[in-house]
C-alpha cells in the first residue's frame, strides 16, 4: 500500500510538472523535482509514456522531450 501511494504521488508530481512546463527533456523534469531520484524518475515517465498514460513523447532516444496528451 505504502509503495502504490508513493508511485501515485510521483505520478501526480509528473503530471503536474509536464502541465506547467511541456515539452520537457527527462533531465529539466529532474532539475525541477529533486526529491525523486533521476534513475526512478527516468523509469517512471517512459513507462508513463509508453502505457498511453496521459503522456506522449517526441523526439529521438537522446533528446526525447515528454508532454501531457
């Protein structure tokens, strides 16, 4: 339970990130949310990504830039 509320809150985190500032690298999203590790938060937001999780990406594997649908 503890660790399905974490994952929910650095979800919210994400999510409310991406809606003030789209069109995001991975790393301007970790200079902005320094209480999540960049290795988790990397994780987090390509499988957010990748599951059609309200965010979408554009761009190669290197400069990928991440935004909400």
């Amino acid at each position: 339970m503890l660790d399905e509320n974490y994952n929910s809150k650095r979800k919210t985190n994400i999510e409310e990130d991406l809606k003030f500032h789209p069109n995001s690298l991975i790393r301007e999203i970790a200079q902005r949310l320094p209480n999540v590790e960049f290795n988790e938060l990397q994780k987090m937001v390509k499988k957010m990504a990748n599951a059609g999780d309200r965010i979408t990406h554009d761009g190669g594997k290197k400069y990928r830039r991440y935004r909400l649908t």
